[in-house]
C-alpha cells in the first residue's frame, strides 16, 4: 500500500515538473550568469561584486529580428519588432501585452521613442519616414522625405528616432554619413545636429596636408564613423551611440550638438544603443553583448554581459540592439537574434553606489561620505568609492583627507587640487618661520666674514685652502671642468681635444650619475607627475635600451668620423657626450626633486626646465663633436645623420641575429631532446 502512495506521489511531482518546463511564460534567475567588472586605479576592467543579476526572461511575446526599446513615463515597454513589422506595448508591472501597433503606413518599424505626452513616434526605413501616433495608436502624423534643396541628395530612411521637449526629432538615417538629422515638428529640415570626425590613417593626413581640394575630391575617400543610435532625455539632452571607435563612442551633446563630455570615454566599437534613466545615469550596449553602465559625466561605472550563440544563457546575447530602463532601475535588453527580452535588476551594491553618487551631485556630502563607506566596505578597493570619499572630503575642506583615496583612485586632477589647498595652508604656517631662519643665517654668515677679517681673515684661507685642495682630485677636478663645458663649450672642448683634458673614468663616472638620474626621473616623480607605475615598467629593457643606445652612438660616431676625417680619437669621442650632458642631468634632477611640490597647474615649470636642459645638452654636444673633430657645421650635421644611420642599421642586423640565434637554439633544443629520447 505504501509502496503504492509512493509511486503515485512520484507520478504527481513529475507531471508537475514536466507541465511547468512546458510553460513559456517569464522565468526569473537568481545567479549571476556573467560577471561584472569595473575600472581599477589604471583604468583596466577587473571583475568586482555583482551588480545586476538577471531577473525576468520573456520568450512568449514572438518577437523577430527586433531592433529597439523605449519605456515611458508609464513603465510602459514598447519593442520595435521589426520583423513582424509592428510594435508592441508590453506592461512590466503585469508581465502582460498592453497592446500591439501594426498594418497601416508600418512597413520596417526599426526605431520607437516615446514623449511625455504619450506620443509614439516610430522611424520606419520602408515607409520612408517617421509615423506619429497617439497613446491609443491612432497615426496623427508622418513626417516625409524634406524638402529642403540642401537635404536634395540626402538618403531618406529613418531607422532610429528620439524627440525634444521642443518637438523637435532627431533622426539616425540609413547610410547618412552626415551626422544626425534635425527636423522641426513640421517636418522642416534644420540641419545635421552632430557630425562625428573622420578617423584618418597616417597617409589619409598626409594627403590632406599636401594635397589640393580637387585632388582630395579624386584620391581620397573619407567618411566619418556613422551614429547607429540617438537618445533624449527628459531634460533635453541629446546622447547619440558611434560605432567603429573606442574613443567618444558615446557622447552627450550640447544645444550646439558639441560634446560635453571634457574627457575621452572608452566604449566598445560595437555600439548599438544609449539609453538615459531619471536620475542622469547612461546606459549603452554593444552588438556583442556587453552593457555599460556611466554617471552623468561619462565615468565608467559598470560593466555586465557577455556574447554567446551556441547555448541559451540567461543573461547573455546573441545579439545585442537595445538597451531601456524602467522606473525602478531594472535594465531591460533584447536579443536581437532569438527574440527575447531580459531584465537586469541592481543588486545592494549598485543601489548604494547609485546612492551615494546621488547624495553627492545633491550637495549632501557628509551623507555620500557615508554610503561611499558601506561601499568600501564592500569592495575595499573600488575606485569609485575611493573618488567619492575623496571628494566628499575635498568639498569638507579636510584635505589631507582626500589625497589618500585620490592616491589610491590613481585620481590626479582631483588630488592636484586637494595638494594645491594642503601646500597653500603648508606655505601660511611655515613661510614666516623659513625665512626668519634664512635671514638669520645670512646674517651670522656676514657677521662671522665680519669678524674674520678684522682677524686676519683665517677661516677664508682655510676655506680657500680646502677649494685647491678638493679641486686637485683627479676625478672631481674633471668633474668640476665638466660643469663649466656648457657655459663655454668651444674652448673647453678645444681644450679636450689639444691638451688632453678630462679622462675616461670622470666621464664613466658621470655617465653613471646620469643613468642613477635619469632612473630617478623615470620612476620616483612626485604622484601627480608620475605617469607610469614602477610594476608597469619593464626596466631591464629601460637599462638595455640606456647603455645600448649611449654605446652605438659612441662606436658609430667614431668610425663614421674616422672614414671622414675626424680628428677626435675614441677616448674624446667617449667624452663628448659625458662633458655636455650636464644641463640635461641637472634639469632631470630639478624635475624630479620639484615634481613633489607642484600641482597640475605649474606642469609648464617642469616642461620648461626639461625643454632648456635637453636643448642646452644638444646644443653643448654638438659644439663638442664639431670642436673636436674639427668639422665645419655641415660636416658635423653630415657626421651625426651617417651615425644615426649607421645606429639604426646594427640595432636591425642585432634583432635578426637575436631571431636567428632563437631558432637555431630552439632548433638544437629539439634535436637534442630527440637524441636523448630515442637514441640515448
């Protein structure tokens, strides 16, 4: 008997299992099915906590080959589905249709966009135009073909469309390099809104540079990269999406169509689509599948999806076209491919990020300061919070505060600007102080040369005594002469090369302090000034590169000055560039040690110190080679090029012997394990 029960019971659960996999109604998930990354302080993705898990996955509404997505004031979802040549209205709070638009003018619905009013604009590229309708799908207008003798050979078929406050539309048009079309609610044409630039290759430039307008008009075919999406939002802002660029794919256009974004923002060269929430925050998505999420003011702050087409994943896309965002921040997308639509809903994470960015553009900073808070809590090393405690501290006046989390955020605009307010306080407490002791110190130094030489000026002997002395070691007396080559770099190198002065181990001596220098400036500037972190670099190749460089300049020089007539033997020729490298080393070192102390705003002092040094340098060099080897000014130029020549074509000879030697080693490496295995 009970064995029986047992049996029906297992009978019952598995019609119930079977009728439910038979059900294609929406299907929720909980699990992440792709992972969410965000920018670190180097601005490379890493994965961080999840924030949007996918949520209602919707197969029953028979969608083919859609193209775009709008949701209304009323979380009212409307689908361009473009092969059913119809558009539908589906409720998100019901999870039911609302109703269907379609016959009539439709023909290849393949944009929709949605007013405040309940005005229902689709861009259709069959019709040729952009149909209006109602909130009860009644066509109250259609927008044609302009009639504007300059819109004249302009193709004609909308494929996405977004409306102003204004009642202006804003069209993306099939195969119209122009930019984005504007017309007035009439129909009139009013221009190309936005144009993207043209992205030119190297040759491209160059043709523009020499060539004339008609030879352009023959040689060159330049187009710029095309919109493939346009978006308003309720405060009349124009977004448009790009394709075929990283940079400025996405951007937020000004009344003038300019953009308003100050720096470049990475997205996917795939673009589709940009959508705008209530609260400012831009969403764009990739035919690949990938959806990104900015702030108002283009930071990246997520990244979700991935591309698949071999199984069905939840939350992944064949075929990314669309992306919209209903009313309570739930991100909806279509695939493009097997027609389905997905949602996306933030988890507690995104929602307190999402939070405190909002406190914070809301002046409430102490408020921001504390969500930031529970978001380094959960993620310690999210530069986002570390910007936001940051600036919250910066808007606090707590300054000092706010450089730890700019260090850590790799943020230095803002630490500049928290650094400028902490040297400022730094120079008020200590300034008075500094040169109270400065000027006292002068005043003991005068007062002791005072009374020294009413003494008998004992202690300026002394003092003078121990110059002559200090001055007759061999290698700082060559060093000291190498201080004054550049002030006087014809007689001090003619000096060199008629009565032998300086040596070898001084200007081997002074090469080394220039490479201890040079590594310096490379790797211990100040934060703000330094570009490149010391794990990121690949210093044996920076200390390769250094000598190898200083070695075939030597080598070269001397034996195209040899083959020329050059008088300077190799140990002069070794000395050169040591005796006239002096502004250039003192120059790095003043930048290295004053990049600690100066903001973003005094950059030009430090550009200005390198730019004499190194032009002194070359300048001091040149004398020097051209002293030396008794060469006129032509000769030298003649002598420095054959070098440079003569440098290029030995580094190209040592990397196919380095290639060769690899093969050859690789080659005997193989032989070898051969013998080893089947002979011995």
């Amino acid at each position: 008997m009970k064995k029986n029960n047992l049996i029906q019971k297992i009978l019952c659960l598995s019609a119930v299992a079977l009728a439910a996999l038979q059900m294609p109604m929406q299907v929720s998930a909980s699990q992440a099915t792709s992972y969410t990354y965000a920018a670190d302080e180097d601005s490379n993705w890493e994965r961080t906590q999840d924030a949007y898990l996918p949520d209602k996955t919707i197969t029953e509404l028979g969608l083919s080959s859609p193209e775009d997505l709008y949701i209304d004031e009323d979380n009212m979802l409307y689908v361009a589905d473009t092969g059913n040549k119809r558009i539908v209205k589906y409720d998100i709070e019901s999870g039911q249709i609302a109703g269907i638009l379609e016959g009539g003018d439709l023909a290849n619905p393949r944009g929709v966009y949605v007013t405040v009013e309940g005005d229902i604009y689709v861009a259709d590229t069959a019709a040729k135009a952009v149909l209006i309708y109602d909130k009860n799908f009644n066509q109250i207008g259609k927008l044609t073909r302009p009639d504007a003798p300059i819109f004249a050979d302009t193709n004609y078929e909308p494929k996405r469309v977004a409306v102003d406050g204004g009642g202006n539309v804003y069209l993306i048009g099939e195969g119209v390099y122009n930019g984005v079309i504007q017309l007035a609610k009439t129909g009139e044409f009013l221009g190309y809104f936005a144009v993207n630039d043209a992205d030119l290759t190297f040759s491209q430039r160059l043709q523009q540079l020499l060539f004339t307008r008609d030879q352009l008009a023959h040689l060159v075919d330049i187009n710029p990269t095309v919109f493939t999406n346009v978006f308003v939002d309720r405060e009349g802002i124009v977004y448009t999406a790009t394709s075929g660029t990283h940079r400025n794919g996405m951007k937020k256009h000004s009344t003038n169509g300019g953009n308003m974004f100050k720096t470049n923002v990475w997205s996917f060269d795939d673009l589709t689509d940009v959508y705008v929430d209530s609260r400012g925050l831009i969403y764009t998505c990739s035919a690949a599948g990938y959806i990104n999420v900015y702030s108002k003011n283009g930071e990246e702050i997520f990244e979700i999806g991935s591309y698949v087409t071999t199984v069905d994943i939840v939350g992944l896309f064949a075929s990314l076209p669309s992306v919209a965002v209903d009313m309570n921040g739930n991100i909806w997308a279509v695939d493009g491919i097997k027609g389905y639509l997905q949602s996306f809903k933030p988890t507690e994470y995104a929602q307190t990020v999402y939070t405190a960015m909002d406190l914070y553009e809301s002046g409430l900073y102490d408020e921001a300061m504390a969500k930031w808070n529970e978001v380094l809590r959960m993620n310690q090393m999210s530069v986002l919070a570390h910007n936001g405690v940051g600036k919250a501290y910066l808007h606090a006046e707590e300054y000092e505060e706010s450089l730890e989390h700019f260090q850590v955020a790799n943020n230095k605009d803002y630490y500049s600007q928290s650094f400028w307010e902490v040297r400022n306080k730094w120079i008020q407490k200590w300034m008075g102080p500094i040169l109270g002791i400065v000027i006292g110190l002068l005043v003991v130094w005068k007062i002791i040369k005072v009374v020294d030489r009413k003494r008998g000026g004992h202690l300026e002997k002394a003092r003078r005594q121990i110059k002559e002395k200090t001055g007759q070691l061999p290698i700082w007396k060559d060093i000291l002469y190498a201080l004054k080559t550049p002030r006087r770099p014809m007689d001090n190198y003619y000096e060199i090369r008629k009565y032998r002065q300086g040596s070898v181990v001084s200007a081997a001596v002074i090469y080394i302090l220039f490479f201890i220098d040079f590594m310096a400036y490379k790797t211990v500037k100040g934060f703000i000034y330094q570009t490149t972190k010391v794990e990121n670099m690949d210093i044996g190749s920076i200390v390769l590169g250094f000598f190898v460089l200083l070695g075939l300049f030597i080598i070269c020089n001397y034996l195209v000055t040899s083959i020329n007539d050059g008088d300077g033997t190799f140990k002069q020729i070794f000395m050169i560039p040591a005796y006239g490298m002096m502004p250039a080393m003192i120059a790095l070192l003043v930048v290295t040690c004053v990049s600690y102390v100066l903001t973003y705003n005094e950059a030009f002092l430090l550009t200005l110190v390198l730019l004499i040094g190194i032009v002194w340098s070359v300048i001091t060099i040149f004398i020097g080679l051209q002293t030396v080897h008794d060469y006129t000014f032509g000769e030298t130029v003649k002598s420095i090029i054959l070098t440079a020549v003569f440098m290029i074509i030995i580094a190209v000879i040592g990397v196919i012997i380095s290639i060769m030697w690899n093969s050859l080693y690789t080659f005997l490496a193989a032989v070898g394990k051969e013998l080893v295995q089947n002979v011995l």
